[in-house]
C-alpha cells in the first residue's frame, strides 16, 4: 500500500506518492494517491487490462524521501517560529513537494530579517542534533492533549490519534503523513521568502535536503561570476557598493545633459511655434531618449507660450511616445480634451493612450507614423 503525505485542509495542498503498480507484466504508473474514508486511492493513467492479478507496488524513493524531510521540516519550523515569534503562532494551512514545502501560520506583522535567521538557525541546529522521531500511532486523543501535542484548529480528530514527536521539549504534533527517522536526514533547511497572505496571516516558503544544497551551491557561483566580472576584488562587497555610486553618479551626470539640451530645444520649439486662430501651437519630433526631460519640456513650453497646444513625439528601439499638453485657458474656453485627442493620434503609430483634459501621453510600435501624428494635431484643433 502507497502511504500518503500530509494534507491540511486550511489552504493547504494534498500531496501523495507515486510511483508504479505492476499486474503480473503490466506496469501501471500511478499518478497520485490520496486517502479516502480511511481507503488508499490510487490515480492512475490507464486501468489494468486484467484486474485480477496479483498486484505488486513500487513507490517512488527518492520523490518520498525529498518530501518527508520537507514534511519533517515544517514541524521543526512550526516549533522555531513558536520559539522566535511566540505561542500566538498557529498552523494555517501547508503544502510540502519533494521539491520544496510552504507553511502558512497566524502572526499579526512581517517578520524580520534578524527573526527569520534566528528561525532558520533553530530549525538547522535541531536537524544537527539528528533527533530521533518518536512516533505513538492509535493513542487516545486525551492522552495525546495531556502530552502537549499541537493540533490544527478547527480540524477534527477521532477517538485515537497519532503523535509525532522530534523532542518532547521542542516538537510534539498530531499528523498523519510520513516522517524521516531522524533529523539529521533533512540535512539542510533554508528559507527562500516570508510574505503575507491574508489579515493576520504570513506565508514561508522554504527548502531542504539536496535542494537546499544545490541553492546554496548556485549562489556561490553567482557570487562567484560577480566577482570574475569585477576583476576578482578582496571585499566584493565593497566593490558592488563603488559601482552602484558611480553608476548613481552617472546618471545625475546624464539628467544634467538632458535638462541642458531640453533648454536648447526648448528656445528652438519655442521660436517655431505657430498661430492658428489664436492658439500657439507646437508640433514636433525631439531626440529625448528621457521621458521624464521630455515631460518638462513639454510643461515648460505651455509655460512660456501660454494659451498653447504642445505635441512631442519620440521615436527609440522602434517604440513610439507622443505627449500632449493643452493650456488650460483652452480646455475651458474651447472645451478641447487632450485624452480624446491623445488617442487619436496614437492610432497613426499603431498604439494607444489616454489621459486628462490638459495632459495626455500615448505609446506606439509604428514609429514610421510619427509625422503623420504629429500633422493631425492640427486638423483634430
């Protein structure tokens, strides 16, 4: 008979074993397996041609040991986070793989980052300690309350249960799912994130064994890459540290650049702009890879002129984006919408956009329909 791994019903994931079922010569691969009114049921991928042979079944090993050890590690969490963060703290759901294992628990504010490594330093110590599992099967329920044994509220239990004890000092559950022997089989733990889930309510995810291992050993090549790419340094830290400030540097280097040749634009613009029934109205492309420089210069401009419609349009990595700005004094005396003419404009680039009255921007993948937006402006006025 396949066992199963544990299910917990408040937002949990039932995981169970696979592996093959063999009828006489026929191998049979099963897919899953879950427990039913006390009944092993088995999910296959075709049914036997002759049900009534002998059957012999093979569990998959090695995806039954990863998944104890993530199994075994979710009661050596629960009981560090009890121990770090305080009783309050109380299983909400769980999903353990052979590839990892996720544990849901009751606690009012993010954790931080000196808790979850003294939660991570518990939970690694304890599978040092290579504690023996005590495992008491059909003891009444009663007996196992008068013990200790932490039981998943709301959930119900029979007459008779079984405990699960890694130390009666630290670790002393009611479950149902397979174990190892003993810690030190989990060998490493480690934790990948700590998010929130819902009020109250945070979420671990976390990994063990050789999955932890094979973590922990490609990290140490990023690290190592990272230090080949920086010429080796003897503080690696140090020298990511430099290069982010000159990197902060250079870019306020470049804003400066950009602010210098949007003023210069800006005289140009400016100069060029036409009269059209009293509106002053500019229309033009400008080489601003910035869209932040691009959207002062706009504001400036209706600035300057006043009573003015401005459209800029810029074309980088066959993207386009167009900016329009529209004076005020315009949208309440001719009632003009710079959304509504905004996305009209962004159909001559294959895009789209929208806006308010007075400022709008739109994005295009056409940039050879530039011009053509930029002449329609006038028309739409």
């Amino acid at each position: 008979m396949l066992d199963r791994t544990p299910f917990y019903p408040e937002g949990g994931g039932q995981v169970g074993d696979t592996g093959k079922l063999l009828f006489g010569n026929e191998s049979i691969k099963v897919l899953d397996t879950r427990k039913e009114n006390n009944a092993i049921i088995h999910y296959v991928d075709k049914l036997p041609s002759n049900i009534q042979l002998p059957i012999n079944a093979f569990v998959d090993i090695r995806k039954r040991n990863f998944t104890e050890c993530n199994h075994s590690a979710t009661h050596l969490l629960h009981a560090a986070l009890r121990q770090v963060l305080g009783t309050h703290v109380q299983q909400k759901g769980s999903l353990v793989r052979e590839d990892m294992l996720r544990f849901d628990f009751s606690h009012f504010e993010k954790m931080s980052e000196e808790e979850i490594k003294q939660v991570e330093q518990i939970v690694n110590m304890r599978i040092r300690q290579n504690i023996k599992l005590e495992e008491a099967r059909q003891i009444p329920i009663e007996e196992a309350k008068e013990a200790g044994a932490m039981m998943l509220f709301g959930e119900k239990y029979g007459d008779t249960v079984r405990m699960i004890t890694f130390d009666k000092e630290f670790s002393r559950e009611l479950c149902g799912g397979c174990h190892v022997d003993s810690t030190g089989e989990i060998g490493f733990f480690k934790i990948l994130s700590e998010t929130g889930i819902a009020a109250g309510v945070r979420r671990i995810t976390a990994i063990s064994s050789e999955y932890a291992e094979k973590h922990i050993a490609e990290q140490f090549e990023l690290m190592d890459q990272i230090s080949n790419i920086l010429k080796n340094p003897q503080d690696l830290l140090s020298a990511v540290t430099e290069l982010q400030e000159e990197n902060k540097n250079l870019k306020k280097k470049i804003e400066r650049l950009q602010s210098s040749k949007a003023g210069d634009i800006q005289k140009e613009l400016a100069a060029s702009a036409k009269d059209i029934n009293g509106v002053k109205l500019i229309a033009s492309a400008v080489s601003l890879g910035d869209s932040k420089a691009m959207k002062t210069l706009v504001y400036n401009l209706e600035s300057e002129l006043s009573n003015a419609v401005v459209l800029l349009g810029n074309s980088t990595d066959n993207k386009v984006q167009l900016m329009l700005k529209i004076s005020d004094e315009l949208v309440e005396s001719k009632s003009y919408d710079a959304g509504a003419m905004i996305r009209e404009l962004a159909k001559e680039v294959k895009g789209g956009g929208g806006g308010q009255k007075f400022f709008a921007t739109a994005g295009g993948s056409d940039p050879s329909g530039l011009d053509n937006a930029l002449n329609k402006i006038e028309s739409l006025l």
